[in-house]
C-alpha cells in the first residue's frame, strides 16, 4: 500500500498501555506533530458533561464535536477560554469519552479535525483507531499494549500526582470495563491495524518502547 508523502506514525493501543507518554516522546525526537486523538473525545465529553447534554442524545453530541472550540497549545489543552489540562484526565471524563466514541455521528464530527493534524515534517499519533480508520496508509503502525493489572498501576500513579483520588479496585474494573467497551462497539473498534508491530510495555520502562518504535520507524524509512 501505498503511504503518504508526509510521514505518519500511529500508535494505539488499551488505555494506559503508555501511548500518550511514547507517541508524544517519539514526535519529540523526530520533531513531528503530535495528535493525542483521545484528548478530542475527552473534550467532547467535557463539554457534553457541562452543558448537562444527555449521552444517548446523539444529534446534541454530535453538534458539540463538530464545533469543539478547543485549542492545543504546546503541552496544554484549551477548551474556549478555559485550560482543562487537568480536567479532562479525569476519570469520569474517560469514561464519559469512551460511552460516546461509540456514536458513528460523533466519530465522523471528529474525523476532519484529526486529518488536519497531518502536516510537515511528519506526525505520530496516539488512540484507538489511527491505524484503521483515520491514517490507514500511515507509514508506521504500532499496537501498544500492557497486562490490565501494570495498566491500573500507571494510572493509579498517573491520577494520585495530579491530585485526583482513585482506588485499585475501581479501576481495575473501570478499565476492564472500558476495554470491552473500546473493543466490542460497531464503529471502529480498538483491535491491530493490518501490518501493524505488537509491543506489549508490561515489562518495558516507557524509554525502551519509545527506542523500539524509533527503531522500526528507522529500519521502515530504509526500505522507502
Ligand atoms: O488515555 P486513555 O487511553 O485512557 O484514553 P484516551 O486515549 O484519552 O481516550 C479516551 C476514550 O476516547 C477512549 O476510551 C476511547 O473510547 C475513545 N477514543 C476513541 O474511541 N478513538 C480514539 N482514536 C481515541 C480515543
Ligand atoms: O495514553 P495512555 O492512556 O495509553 O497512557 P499514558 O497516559 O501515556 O501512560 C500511562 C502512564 O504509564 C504514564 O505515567 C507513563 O509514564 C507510564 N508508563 C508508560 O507509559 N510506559 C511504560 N512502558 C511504563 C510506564
């Protein structure tokens, strides 16, 4: 298959498989751009969550994405005039993102704005469907993926330094239940994009993965 001119590389995977900490370290050392896909439904659910719009009202949701007046500004994520950084890492708003992304409608709102993120000199991308669905002839595709127990580790780290209050227990059922969710929905299920390299980090530090991507990424540019 054919890729595109301008380098793309997409890393999905479960959720706290390490995507967002590796995508973004490996856009860092290449110098490319960096689409954190989960943030816009995370924003989407934010702003759905604070408007009291109800999550079975598709058409509501759906206007909600498509207008999103969200911003990203270096490591900082706007929403209007408000830096929600913080708040949409909570993880009700996790939740609230993944009940949503299963509505095609909102999926579509949403595509548009992530096919932007592709410019010069190249980009990585971090979710659930950029391999599949958003950039299929993505110059590199990776499936990140870690046990649930290492995975309910890293976020109950990750949400006690931000100051949020979380237990093992309910997360572990949280992201159980959010796997399957991601997983079994109708539109753009999260499962490997074809071709795409397996990288399972239980056991990895977040550097190792990043130095395999980079390495495939560097042997796939030899053979182009
Ligand atoms: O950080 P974490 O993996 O928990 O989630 P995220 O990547 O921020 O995404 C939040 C939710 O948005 C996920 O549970 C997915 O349901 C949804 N999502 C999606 O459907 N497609 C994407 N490309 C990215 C996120
Ligand atoms: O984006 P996603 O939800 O997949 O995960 P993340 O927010 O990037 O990563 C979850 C946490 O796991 C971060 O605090 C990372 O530093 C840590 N971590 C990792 O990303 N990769 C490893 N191999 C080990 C730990």
């Amino acid at each position: 298959m054919q890729t595109y001119t301008i380098p793309v590389i997409t890393i999905d995977g479960p959720t706290a498989s390490g995507k967002g900490t590796v995508a973004h370290r490996v856009a860092l050392h290449l110098g490319f751009h960096y689409l954190d896909s989960g943030a816009l439904y995370r924003l989407t659910a934010l702003s759905a969550l604070r408007h009291n719009v109800a999550l079975n009202d598709e058409h509501a949701l759906a206007k909600l994405a498509e207008k999103l007046p969200c911003k990203f500004l270096g490591d900082e994520i706007w929403l209007a005039n408000e830096n929600v950084s913080n708040a949409i890492r909570a993880e009700e708003v996790g939740n609230t993102a993944s009940k949503i992304a299963a509505l095609p409608t909102v999926r579509h709102a949403l595509a548009s704005l992530q096919h932007g993120f592709r410019a010069a000199p190249g980009l990585v991308a971090d979710g659930r469907d950029m391999g599949t669905v958003i950039f299929p002839r993505a110059t590199l595709k990776v499936f990140l993926t870690a046990s649930v127990e290492a995975r309910a580790q890293r976020r109950y780290k990750q949400l006690i330094e931000k100051g949020f209050s979380a237990s093992m227990e309910n997360l572990l059922k949280d992201l159980r239940e959010r796997d399957a969710r991601d997983s079994n929905r109708a539109v753009a299920p999260l499962k490997p994009a074809e071709g795409a390299h397996f990288l399972d980090t239980s056991d990895m530090t977040a550097d190792q993965a990043v130095e395999q991507v980079l390495q495939w990424y560097a042997a796939v540019k030899k053979q182009m």
